[in-house]
C-alpha cells in the first residue's frame, strides 16, 4: 500500500513539475491592478466592393483574445463603437505617409484607435502602431489586419514595450550583462537576435552573440515576430505597460 501511494505521489509530483514549468503563467507575480477597460474606436477599411471583411463577432473575438493576454493587470478592451472607411486605397498601407494620412482623417482623440485594413507593407503578418500611444492624446492608433494578426503586439507597443529584438540602444547579450542598457531594457526577456520562424515556427539562428554565446529566445512572447507562437508577455512586460498607464496625466480612454 505505502510503495502504491508513493508512486501516485510521484505521479502528482512529475505532473506539477511538467505543466507548472512555465514562470510566466503559474509564477505569483505580484502584479499591479490597473482596474480599467478600454473603450475602443474600430475603424474598417471597406475593399473595392463596399465589403468590410470582417464582422463584429470576430472583432469581439479579437479582443476577447487580448482581454486574455491583459487580464494579469486588470486590463480589458471592449468597442462599442465603429465606423466604416470607404476609400479603399487605404486597404493597402505600404508606407509612413499612408499611415498618417490615414490617421489624420479619422483619427478620434482621447480613444485607444483600432483600425481593420487589409494587408501592411510586406508579405505575411504585418501590424503597425504607434509607441507607447497610451500617453498620447491625439495619436494612440493601431493598424491591424482583418484576420486579428498583431493586434495583442501593437497593444504591447501602445502601452510602451518595445520589441524583444530591439537594438537601437545596442544589442542585448545572451548572458543578460547589459539588459538595463541595451534591447528592449526589460531583463526577464532573453536576448533576441530577431530571427525569423521557420516553416514549423521553430526558432533556429546558428550565430553567436558578440560574446561567442547562443541565442536562448522566447518566441512565444508578444513582443517577437514569431506571430505564429505568441502566448505571452513577462512579469516586467506587465510591470511597465501598468506603470505607463497609472503614471500618465492623460486618463480619459
């Protein structure tokens, strides 16, 4: 009877071990509570035949998605509003001047801006927002395709995190060393080289960092370009989208 017991005891103990292997779900993480939801203005680029592409069940269905990814910090997004563009050259956004041409025309302040188009620049998920938008009272827009692609990713930019392979303030190293200076200044995000997935979503990149040591990325994080595998932002990720909200002076979303 004692031998039985300790085998299911060991049972329950590799069970735990396997599905709680993931910090940033089954980790205590002492979050901030922001207490808000977001009332979002959704924009939809008709096409050439006066079709929207997309329906309000599967917005509700996109942002129930990112509703999911908020939560940890008492954030959520709901639109009760919508309006329809007609011109359809703006299905098609390839630059910055469409982007802003777009956005000055139908722009509303003081609201998180969601506009459905059809496809942005190259080729495969492509999503456009602009950066930490939250703090913005005039500009805080997200260019999203109609298939929902992107959208929990540029949330993550208008609420001010940067990309996970960032290296305009240099390259982060694979050991961490330079984290608070260096990438996207967030530590518990590993170094990204900025690798594109492969046809399995795999994350494959045979070079070294300048250090000679290899790249051990998350690509299941929001702020990658592995869209194919997002699931998750890091307990610091929430810490400073939380932080840029309750600290601005600009509150009525």
């Amino acid at each position: 009877m004692l031998k039985k017991f300790t085998f299911l005891l060991l049972l329950i103990v590799l069970h735990l071990s396997v599905t709680g292997q993931d910090p940033y779900y089954t980790k205590d993480r002492n979050l901030p509570c922001v207490s808000k939801k977001f009332s979002i203005f959704v924009h939809i680029v008709k096409d050439s035949l006066g079709r929207t592409g997309i329906t309000a069940e599967e917005i509700s269905k996109h942002l129930m998605e990112a509703n999911k990814a908020f939560e940890p910090i008492c954030i959520s997004f709901d639109f009760c509003i919508s309006d329809t563009i007609a011109d359809y050259s703006y299905g098609y956004i390839d630059d910055f001047i469409e982007v802003g041409l777009l956005t000055s025309r139908f722009q509303k302040k003081r609201r998180i801006n969601l506009y459905f188009v059809d496809s942005l620049g190259a080729a495969g998920p492509n999503s456009y927002s602009n950066f930490n938008g939250i703090n913005k009272p005039d500009s805080c827009f997200m260019l999203v395709p109609k298939n929902g692609i992107g959208l929990v990713h540029e949330l993550g930019h208008s609420f001010g995190l940067l990309h996970t392979f960032e290296t305009r303030f240099g390259k982060e190293l694979v050991d961490g060393s330079n984290c608070l200076t260096a990438g996207d200044f967030v530590c518990d995000t590993p170094a990204d080289p900025n690798a594109r997935p492969d046809n399995n979503c795999y994350f494959v990149y045979p070079l070294p960092d300048d250090n000679n040591d290899y790249y051990k990325t998350e690509v299941g994080n929001y702020m990658s370009h592995f869209f194919c595998a997002h699931c998750f932002f890091t307990t610091r990720q929430y810490e400073i989208m939380a932080s840029n909200y309750l600290n601005s002076n600009i509150k009525l979303w």
